[in-house]
C-alpha cells in the first residue's frame, strides 16, 4: 500500500522551469549579480545551485543587461534579455515566460515556474525542489516556505517579512510587523519565538497562468502598504501555499551582506 501511495505521489510531480532574475542596475548595490564571490560571480552560485534541484527541467537567468548575459553564457548557462522597465522580478519572469512561448519552446511541459532570486547565493536545490513540491497541491496558484524563527531580533525586524497560515497551509497574511500577536504571551522570550512566528523566504513557484494574472494586475492597497508583493497576490484571490522549511539563507541586498555569506560559506567548506 505504501509503494502504491510513493507512486501515486511521484506521478503528480509537475516538472518546473526556473528562473532566476537578474538586475544589474541595483539602487543599493550596482553590478550585485556580478560581484565575485570565491571568485565566480554571485549569479554563478546561484544558477548552478538551482540547476541541481532533482525536479527541475530547465534553468535560465532573466536579465536587462549584456554583461550579465555574457557572463551567464561564459559559465555555460542559459540567459535570456528582459526589459530594463520592469517594477518587479515577477514581471521580468512573465515577460521571459511569454517570450518562451513565442519561440516554440513547450513550456507546457513544464507546469510550474519557479522564481529564484538572482541575489540567494545560499539557495539550497533542496530548497527549490520543495517549494515545487508545493505545487501538488492542486488547489495552489503560488507556493513560498517559511522558516521557524529562531532569533528574538528578526521578530521585530521589519526587514525580516513573518507570515501566518491556515490549517491547511496555505497563507492568511504576510507582515513587516510581528504576526500573530500573542496576547497572553507572558515571558516574551525566544520560546515564544520559536512557538509561533516564522519568516518568509522569499522563494515561489507559480502556476503559469498564475504568474501572467499576477503580472497583469495593479499594485495593492495592502501591497503598497507593506511593501510587499505577494499581497497582491492574496488580495485577489490567487491561494499561497507555504511549506517550512529548515534550510537557511541570506540574501544579497548590500555589500555588508556579502561579507556575511561569505563568512557562513567559509565555515561551510
């Protein structure tokens, strides 16, 4: 009976292209996906991290610059050239996704599209092979994880994005803000972190015609309060379902973040 389930569950795996969006022209941090990293550039580690993923198909970097399309291509990647104007890694996979199926290329075979950011050098392959494993769920049009909360810091940090679910695991609120409040809380302490609150990782997958209504829809009330897309996402309807995870990651938004992982790498080796 277990063998018969295993392969019921094997069955239903979709196959998931990703795509990694890549901005040259960062605020923060210009050439980011550039930047050497045990001298390979930073959009390097996180291309052939993805390309390891088991339930990946295809992997390609979505770009707006040609330095980063020769770079892409020097390592033996595939990339592919966006508009410079997109607000959002989101529309720069939707308009790449189009431009697939303009170009013949089947994309019905592969029913997820997975977004990994161009800036998540630590990016686990097991990481991406679950959030497409969220994707099983039928009743999904978006998958992202979560991770535990474990330092009493990032509950309060509104950089660090928390997010609540439902029952069945699919989400009722992303916040900058400390979600849920617990009002009979007493000792306010890490075990109360480490109960109740979780942070985003800022991983998706999306159904395809998920990812072209996203694109096409106006930014949110709440979205522009927050500052978060995925809002947008929720308020109109579209379900988000979040699996935990215990990987960690640190994502690239300044030079200073940089250092950090390179550290967290170093101890790694």
């Amino acid at each position: 009976m277990i063998r018969t389930l295993e392969y019921v569950i094997i069955k239903k795996v979709m196959p998931a292209i990703v795509i990694i969006p890549a901005r040259y022209a960062s605020t923060r941090f210009p050439g980011k996906p550039l930047c050497p990293l045990f001298n390979r550039p930073l959009i390097q580690h996180v291309y052939e991290r993805a390309v390891k993923a088991k339930r990946v198909r295809r992997v390609l970097v979505a770009t707006d610059d040609e330095r980063i399309i020769r770079t892409v291509e020097g390592f033996g990647g595939e990339a592919i050239m966006t508009s410079p104007d997109h607000p959002s890694g989101t529309d720069r996979i939707a308009e790449t996704l189009l431009t697939l199926q303009e170009s013949g290329y089947e994309v019905q075979d592969a029913d997820v599209v997975v977004n990994v950011q161009g800036d998540e050098p630590m990016i686990a392959p097991e990481m991406v092979d679950e959030v497409i494993g969220v994707m099983d769920d039928e009743r999904a049009s978006l998958g992202t994880l979560m991770k535990r909360i474990t330092e009493e810091g990032d509950i309060t940090n509104p950089n660090v994005v928390k997010v609540v679910r439902n029952a069945e695991g699919f989400a009722l609120y992303f916040s900058r803000a400390p979600i849920p409040f617990h009002r009979e809380e007493r000792d306010g302490g890490l075990a109360s972190a480490s109960s109740f609150f979780f942070k985003h990782i800022g991983i998706y997958a999306y159904r395809k015609d998920a990812l072209l209504r996203l694109s096409k829809l106006p930014p949110s009330r709440l979205e522009g309060i927050e500052k978060l897309e995925q809002l947008r996402a929720l308020e109109n309807g579209l379900p988000i379902k979040v699996a935990e995870t215990s990987f960690e990651t640190i994502g690239v938004d300044t030079p200073e973040d940089l250092e950090r992982v390179e550290k967290c790498l170093s101890t790694s080796l």
